[in-house]
C-alpha cells in the first residue's frame, strides 16, 4: 500500500500546544492534508495516555482508527477525501543528563507496538521521573539506557532520536550533543536504525556525513497544533501495519521506504548562525571568519543546523543509498497562497481560498504530489505556476536563524503585480513583499571581547584544602565557607586515608545530617575507584546509632509520628487530641534528656510516659526520636558496649559541624575519646535553631585544646560582588575569628533590588525576569520584550526561587504555570495525599498488600457505620498488626453496620486485587472507589486514574510509585525545571540565578506569633540563600502583602541595607499600560 505518515506530533498536554490537537482533530487535519499514519504523540502521559485508550481501536496490527470518525470538520465547508487514517502510538522524551563530560539534552521518539507495550513503558517511567507534567516528559536518563527500556518493555518497539540537528536538544545539536552516535547509546547502537532529520534539515545535508549512511533518514512535522500536519512527512509503499512500517525503515532496500517530504530547510528556524535580537545571520564560512561571535554584541552566536553539519560531514557532495532515498521540498499551502495574496497564511482570506482549493483537489498532498499542472491552471492559473515552480524548486529562500522561521516564496519581488491579471480567484489588493532576512549590508562595530571570567583551574586541592586533607592531628575542625570545597575536601581526606592504607575501611564512619548529603558524599568516594571505599560507613547520624543498636535486637521496629500516635490514642482514649500532642512532646523530651545525663541519673518519666515506653518494650518497637539519645545514655552506662564501639571506629568524619544538637555532640564527644576526629562546617550557615541545633558546640570543639582549627576561604561558586555582600551582611553577626571569603571568580556578578505592589505582581515580576536571564522561552517572549541577552546558556535548571515560607510559593508557583515554564516545588505535597484521593491512596496499598494499620484505619473511617468509637475498639482489639486485618476486625464485637463495612472492605479489596490482575488498575479502581465514596468525575479523581493507567496491570508498582512520592517532590538536579524551595531546603545547593522574594521584615528575619525570633539565625538563613547564587541575585519586597487572610503594609528587610549601595542595582518595575475598557452597546434591557 502506498501512503503517507506523520509520525511526530504533539497532544494538548504538551506545554505550548494548541487546544486544537485532540484525536479528532489530528484526525481531521489529516484528511486535508492527505496523511494516512499519525503518530498519538505523548503516549507516556496518563491523561492523553486514557484518551487514547478510550477513542481509538485497533484496525491492523499496531495501528489504530478513531472509534468515531464523525468528527467536526478541520476547515469549515469543506470535505475532503475519505482517504483511511490510522493512529500509531508515539512518544518523545526530553533526556537532561551527564555524559563524557558535559550536559546532554537528547530528545527521542519511542514508538510503542500496542497499548500494553506502551503501558509497561510508562510504568518504568513513572519510577524514574515526573511523566505527569508534561505531554513530552523531560527526564534525568541517559538515551542509551531509554533505548533499553524499549527494547526490554516493548519487544517490537524502536526508538528515533528526534530532529537530530537541533542546536538545544538533539543527537547532533551543537549546544549539548555527540559528535558520534556511538558516544550516545554505546553498546545498544546497533539498535538505533532511522533518524528524524527535523525541519532546518533535509537528505541532501545528511548524506554529507558518511556515518549516517547506514540509516534511514525520516521526516515528521513535529507539530503543537493539527493545523501544522503534514509540513513534513514520509512516503511509504509497504504493508499497512506496525511491523510493515518499523522493516520498512530498518530495511530501506526492501523497497518499503520510499523518502520523505520536506520543508526547504532553509525555513527551518536553526538553519544558518545568527542572533535574532541582533537582526545577525550568517552562513557557516561567515560565521568561522569571526570565531563564530555575534559582530553587534560580540556574544556567541547561536550556531545553526548547516553549521554543525559541516562540522561533521566529511564528503562535499552527497551521497544517497539506491533505494529510500527520494525526496521533495515543498512549501505549506496556506503560505503559497498567503504570498500570492498579500496576506498573512492565517487570515481569514487565505484560509477561504485554501478551503475552496482542499475541497476541489481533496487534500494538500494530493494538490502537490497528485494533480496535473494543467488542471490545476484551469483552477487557478496562478496557482498553477506556483506548484510547478514548487515542484521543481524554483523558490527564493531567505533561511532561518537562532529561532526565527526563514521564508521561502515562490514569486520574485514585483512578479505578481506583473501577473495580476491572471490572479482573480485570489485578487484581494496589493501583493506583500518577502520579508527580508538577509544579514545587514557593510561592517559591522565590534565591541572588545570580555576578559577572562575564571582565575586558572588549580589542579587538585588548593593549599587549605591539601592542609586539612593530610593534616595528622588527632582532631580536625575545619571551618569551610560556601562554596570553598567543604564536601571535596572531606571526601579528598576520606580517598588519602583509603589509598594510604591507614586504615580499614570497616573502621572509619563518615555521619552526615541529610541522606541527600550522604548519597553525595558515598558517591564521589566510590567514584574514586579505591579499594574497600564501598564498604566505608556513610549515613545519618540516626542511621549509625540504629545499626549498632539492632546489632543485639536485629528485629528493632522504629515508629514514627504517626504510629506514636495512634498508640497513644489506644493507650489513653480518653484523652484529647490537644492532650495527646502535650504527652508525646514530654515523651520526646524525655528522650531527649538520655543524652544529658546517665538513665539513673535523668529526670523520672511521669506515669503516663512510662506505660507508652512499657508498650514500646513489649512489642520490641523503638521510638524514633530515642534512637540517638539511647544509644548514647547506653554508651555512657555500658562501658563495655563503649569499649566494643570504639574498637569498631578508628577515624570519625562529621559533616555540617555547626548543626549540632546535644545527644549528637555528646556521641561525638564520646567517640572521638577513642578515634580521630576530623569535623567540617561553617558557623555562619548554622540554621537549624529551631530543631534544637545549638552553635555553641562548635565553638565549645574549637575552642578545645586537642583541636587543631583550619579554615577554607578560597570561593569557587560566587561572583566577587555577591560574595561582598554576603561579607557584608554576616559581618552585623559576632565571631572574632572569621575568616572572610576569597572570590575566586573574575566574571561579575549582579544583585538587583524591585520592590513591587503586592505578592500577586512579585510573582509575575519572578517569572518575567526569570523569561529574560534566560534569553526568552517562546516568541512572545521575544516580541513582548521580556527576552534578556545571556553570554552564557541558560536553561530552566540553572534558576531557583527561594523563600522563607513555603506559603510564599503559591503565586510564584501560579504564574510559572500559566506561562508553561516547569518547575519543581521541592516539599509540595501530591494531589493524591489530599482530603479527597487519600482513601484512594491508602486503597491501593491495602489491595497490593503493602498497608499498614493506619492505612486499614483510615479506609475504614471513609465507610459507612465507621465512627471514632468504633476504631477505638479496632485499635484496642487488633494491637499493631495489620494481618487479615478486615477479617479479625469483622470478628470483634463490633455494632452489625460496622462489621459488615469491616466485610465489605475485605471484599472490595480482594475484587479489586482480582481485576487489576485480570483487567488492569483502572478498571479495578473504578470498581472500588465507590465503596470509599471517593468521585473519579473530579479533576483529582480523573487525574489519580489516568495516573494508575499508566502502570496497566502491574499493581505493586502503582503501590510503590504512590508509597515514594507520599511525602513531597523531592529536589531532582537533572530535572530540567526551575527549583522552588524554601532557603532551609536549598542549603548545600549553588544555582546561576537566584530569586529571594519576600525581603520585608516579619518574614526575613521571620517572626514567630509577633516576637521576633532569633536575628542571628535569620541572617544567617539570607547569607546562605545568597551564597546559592553563582553568577545573579534578584531579591523582591511586595508593598502589601496578605498573610493568614489579612492584608498588612509591609517593611523592607533591614538585611537589604545590610547590603552595601553601591553592590546593589534597584530596579524600577515597568507599568504595563492599562486596557481601555470596551465599548458596550446599549440595550433595551
């Protein structure tokens, strides 16, 4: 069979994608253009993902027809020819990670031989990354290891790097791809068969490279809206089904491919050098004479497609394979005839004259492809000589650059007015003139190239961190400022120890404050590739106590907040929750005091105190916040388990020094008795006040006479004025021994200052600036002036917005939404842990098997008949074991409605187990969502199902995906999204930009119930938030404010005048000029 397919689209869940490109409507368009195979597009996300799954149906092997083809028509009056349109399921994938070196963004396309391939796909997906937010998800995953996802998911599937000459996101792309396609996937080459070209490129190009003989070359339109189909597209003559379509691209001789339809790739927007806002467009040869640098502002030139490709051709003529390899350029219809009329390819105008020549040819394709010159001039004699000149490639080309679409016409400038007569089916007035792209004419001035913006790269430590990595005293405080190498130099310490053979491995213990800080450190450590560096100790100081501790009871349970909870609450029913709360901080505290002093010694637990511990010991359960604290009273009781300790631990690393509480410093203080210490951290970074961390222990080590004090003060992070205004600002702290920071960056740094009206416009003010640091995101961008010029690339990644409060985050968070920028809300809870879906939730883990007894509880609370009173005699009757929970629950002397809710729930968990397995999780839920009287006709409920489609019938997935994203989106660094945070969560994190809103006293400093809380830590919390900061520092201030429903005038931040003046660059927010309102006509009524 002979037809036409368009593999490369885009669904409504893409961020910048029409509304428009719905199924139908794909399938509309198609029709008038004449396309035949149209890739789905976005099969990873679950809402377009359960569209799919519901309005399409398989008509051959792996494709798909639309289950109504009664659509709405695409142009309005016309129908075109009934020619069949199939589906075929697609995705493309936004891969941002670390290869040989240097960042990789590599976009590929998957295409999926069935829904239950694609399903499988998803699933492993959804466990490596967010496939919610965007219809193109953008992942940390390398492309070798994707394309073995497709291969191990969906046998019969393949994969195609997408556009690859694109300079931003591409195989080829001159910004961050490979110069061989063996360097991106490696060993699973041999698997990668076709390439999509992308439109500023054609065949001819690519066959300038000899090692892209051996694929098949295929072209799509990648389109954001259906009206967009078909710009590119392939001629296929094979068997109309999936396998047909992926031999008849592995295996061109067959003959099954016959080539592609092109755009002119000079139309492409990235086919020549340039720079858009400086009017500059260059061919490659031009470029190179200049050391490819803009000749306006000297800034590097955004380096286009041809440019790379003669990078890496290595041919002067192309060379084309016998068969697959035919191809033809042609220029949209609307755009031929938009020139032909003067007018602009959307207007209403051009699109009633490309509905009437639709509907007398049938489609576009057949127009170009099909029809005879000479009934085409009977039609229109005008556009008769537009397709033959089409046709034969007579066109004037005026190529794209740096983003900006070239133009291709097919008459020369006064050509038309001369056939004006011949024109009258299109006569509308004056014919347009060719917009000009040319670069300007003559010399250009050319501003003196920037100096160098980094001091020389020091090979291996600097001297303070070569001091402190082989210094033999027995304990070490090193004090570390930001950005000086604090983890590199602990790790550089920890490697020399390792290589030197000093000692075991078993013996040294590295203990951080985060798991976040430990996976960092244990991953540079085994990077070093020193023998036993993987079995040296790296964790929390809660996971070395625990270990020792189930050393002699390995069968330790640690409960939580919410299991302290409810066992109190079965414990002591009669108390209040109020009561409860106040009993469980005096247990906590209690705790807490076994570090102070020995057990004879500390204060007597009161009676209701010591039964909650007595229960505790009864099950052999421990309570989570008396695992340090206990394990430290025992050190100090048990010199025996002391002795035993320290004969385990020969040297004692302690990261974040200055975060100490006290059952932390007095483990530290009992165990350097007997090892080598060596502590790093900073005194001016110290935050974490309020959870009990105490700065003095830092002083009180350093001021020891066993310790021996080094400081690094050598910067590598910070702009020298940002690192001036931090110097600044900590300086209002006391400490006589400070070291001050060292920039050593050259390039400058800028902090800015707005104070704008209200938070509302402090969140647009966020993104507008984040819009111009990063050059513009879209046209508009551009167009609207909120597009800033960069000597350096920015990407979504390289921004974060960090705040005091997370409540700050709502508007900001808001407005990145509405202008499709994505974002990462570190903290944020998910929609499925709300009041509505987390019976939901708890349900899935019940059906998986994997629930707790507080996820049996919490079900039942949603059913009928289910009171207070009736989990209380649940919870006393079943202690803490959730085993055949529903069972014994319906066999305790339960009222009869809440024994048969207990029944019911049995029931609808094992049904619903039984049709995940037999139908899938969707089906399944349904199912049983109604018992729990949770809706799925809400947006949480449709969403929570699209999101359980994903997984198909693998329900133990869904359980777990659920069970890891519970508690908040947790920081991903190689997500390609601007990071919002709170400045507690940033600490240890460094970005080129950074946003500090809410500079305005009583929230930093911060105020707690009107009493201004401890101003040291608040400053110290504003350093270190502007220590995050490479290269840019924007802090805002709103004049008014609502906080806890009330609206208050508020005050500048007194640490903004802690800044010196002349550091700082006030910004004046621009007014946007207001609307006029729109006349109203008067009416009767």
């Amino acid at each position: 069979m002979l037809y036409i397919a368009d593999l490369h689209t885009h669904s409504p869940f893409s961020r910048a994608t029409s509304k428009a490109g719905t199924l139908a409507g794909l399938f509309a368009w198609a029709r008038v253009k004449g396309i035949n195979l149209v890739g789905t597009g976005d099969f990873t996300h679950p809402g377009w993902f359960s569209q799919l799954q519901e309005h399409l149906v398989e008509a051959e092997p792996g494709f798909y027809r639309l289950r109504d083809e009664a659509v709405p028509p695409a142009v309005a009056g016309v129908t075109p020819e009934a020619i069949p349109v199939r589906f075929v399921l697609t995705a493309e994938i936004s891969s941002i990670y670390k290869k040989l070196g240097r960042v990789r963004k590599i976009h590929n396309l998957l295409f999926a031989p069935d829904f239950a391939a694609a399903s499988r796909i998803n699933a492993r997906l959804a466990a490596i990354g967010n496939i919610e937010s965007d219809g193109r998800p953008i992942l940390g995953l390398d492309a070798r290891d994707l394309l073995e996802i497709v291969l191990e998911r969906a046998p019969g599937g393949f994969l195609v790097p997408a556009h690859i000459w694109t300079p931003w996101f591409s195989l080829f792309g001159s910004k961050s791809g490979f110069d061989r396609i063996e360097d991106c996937f490696g060993d699973l080459t041999e698997h990668i068969f076709a390439l999509e070209t992308g439109l500023s490129s054609d065949p001819a190009m690519n066959r300038l490279v000899s090692a892209l003989d051996r694929f098949t070359l295929i072209s799509n339109s990648d389109c954001h809206s259906p009206a967009k189909l078909g710009r590119e597209a392939n001629l296929l003559a094979t068997g109309f089904d999936f396998v047909a379509l992926r031999e008849a691209m592995k295996n061109p001789a067959a003959g099954g491919f016959s080539g592609t339809l092109e755009f002119f790739p000079e139309e492409g927007k990235y086919h020549f050098d340039g720079h858009r806002k400086c009017n500059v467009c260059l061919e490659p040869h031009e470029s190179r004479a200049i050391s490819d640098r803009c000749p306006v502002c000297d800034r590097p030139l955004t380096i286009g497609v041809s440019h790379r490709v003669l990078e890496l051709a290595d041919r002067d003529q192309p060379v084309y394979p016998a068969r697959g390899s035919a191809f033809r350029s042609l220029i949209p219809l609307p755009e031929v005839i938009g020139e032909i009329m003067g007018r602009g390819p959307a207007t209403l105008g051009v699109m009633a004259q490309y509905a009437k020549v639709i509907q007398r040819f049938g489609s576009e394709f057949n127009l170009y492809l099909q029809a005879p010159v000479e009934e085409i001039k009977q039609f229109s004699s005008i556009l008769g000589e537009a397709v033959l000149r089409v046709r034969a490639g007579r066109v004037s080309r005026h190529p794209g650059y740096d983003g900006e679409f070239g133009t291709i016409t097919v008459f020369e400038e006064g050509e038309l007015e001369r056939l004006a007569g011949q024109k009258s089916l299109f006569a509308s007035g004056p014919a347009r003139k060719p917009k000009n792209n040319n670069p300007p004419a003559g010399p250009l001035p050319r501003t003196a190239a920037p100096s160098e913006t980094m001091l020389p790269p020091a090979v291996g430590p600097n001297s303070a961190q070569e001091a402190a990595a082989t210094s033999r005293a027995a304990h070490i405080l090193v004090s570390a400022g930001p950005g000086t190498g604090k983890t590199y130099t602990l790790v550089a310490r920890l490697a020399r120890l390792l290589a030197s053979g000093e000692a075991r491995p078993e013996r040294i213990a590295a203990i951080t404050f985060t798991n976040r800080a430990a996976a960092e450190v244990r991953a540079r450590l085994i990077k070093q590739a020193i023998p036993g560096a993987d079995t040296v100790f790296v964790g929390t100081f809660h996971r070395f106590c625990l270990q020792w501790l189930r050393r002699e009871a390995p069968h330790t349970t640690v409960i939580g907040d919410d299991q302290r909870q409810l066992l109190l609450k079965k414990l002591f029913p009669e108390h209040t929750r109020t009561e409860r709360e106040q009993l469980a901080q005096a247990i906590i505290e209690h705790f807490h005091g076994l570090a102070v002093a020995p057990v004879a010694a500390a204060q007597e637990p009161d009676p209701e105190a010591r039964r909650y511990l007595a229960e505790l010991a009864a099950h052999g359960w421990l309570d989570i916040e008396a695992v340090i604290p206990l394990f430290v009273s025992r050190l100090r009781t048990e010199p025996d388990l002391l002795e035993t300790v320290r004969e385990h631990l020969e040297h004692l690393f302690v990261d974040e020094f200055q975060d100490m509480n006290q059952a932390q410093y007095q483990l530290v203080q009992l165990l350097g008795q007997g090892a080598r210490l060596f502590a790093i951290g900073d005194q001016d970074q110290a935050i974490y006040g309020f959870r009990g961390s105490d700065l003095g222990y830092f002083s009180d080590f350093a001021g020891q006479a066993t310790t021996t004090c080094l400081a690094l003060t050598k910067n590598y992070r910070s702009a020298p004025e940002i690192l001036e205004a931090a110097n600044a600002v900590i300086s209002h702290n006391p400490a006589p021994s400070r070291a001050r920071l060292e920039p050593q960056m050259l390039k400058p740094g800028r902090l800015e200052w707005c104070l704008v009206p209200t938070e509302a416009a402090e969140a647009e003010y966020v993104v507008q600036r984040i819009e111009e640091t990063m050059g513009g995101i879209s046209h508009f961008s551009i167009n609207s002036g909120r597009g800033g010029a960069s000597e350096t690339d920015r990407s979504f990644a390289d921004v974060a917005v960090l705040y005091r409060l997370s409540r700050q985050a709502d508007p900001i968070a808001q407005a990145l939404e509405r202008r499709g920028i994505p974002f990462q809300r570190v903290g944020s809870p998910p929609f499925f842990m709300g009041p509505e879906m987390r019976p939901a939730f708890h349900l899935v883990q019940a059906v998986a098997g994997q629930a707790e007894l507080a996820d049996f509880l919490l079900l039942l609370g949603a059913m009928d008949g289910i009171g207070p009173a009736t989990l209380t005699i649940i919870e006393d009757g079943l202690g803490f074991d959730a085993a055949h929970f529903c069972a014994r629950a319906a066999g305790l002397p339960l009222p009869q409605m809440a024994s048969r809710s207990c029944r019911q729930l049995g029931d609808t968990i094992a049904a619903c187990r039984l049709t995940a397995l037999e139908s899938g999780v969707v089906s399944a839920l349904r199912q049983a969502l109604p018992t729990l009287a949770v809706r799925q006709d809400t947006a949480e409920g449709r969403r929570f199902l699209d999101l359980a489609g994903v997984f198909g019938r693998d329900l133990a997935g869904f359980a777990d995906h659920l069970r890891a994203n519970q508690a908040g989106t947790v920081y991903d660094p190689r997500a390609e999204a601007v990071a919002l945070m709170t400045l507690h969560a940033a600490k240890g994190l460094e970005f080129p930009v950074v946003f500090l809103p809410g500079l305005e006293e009583g929230l930093l400093p911060g105020a707690r119930f009107g009493q201004t809380g401890d101003l040291e830590e608040e400053r110290r919390l504003f350093y270190t938030g502007l220590t995050r900061a490479r290269e840019t520092v924007i802090m805002t201030a709103a004049a008014i404010r609502t906080m806890y429903g009330k609206s208050t005038r508020q005050v500048v931040s007194r640490f903004l005048s802690e800044i010196p003046g002349h550091l700082l660059t006030t910004v004046t927010r621009k007014k946007q000029p207001r609307k006029k309102p729109a006349k109203v006509q008067m009416t009767l009524f």
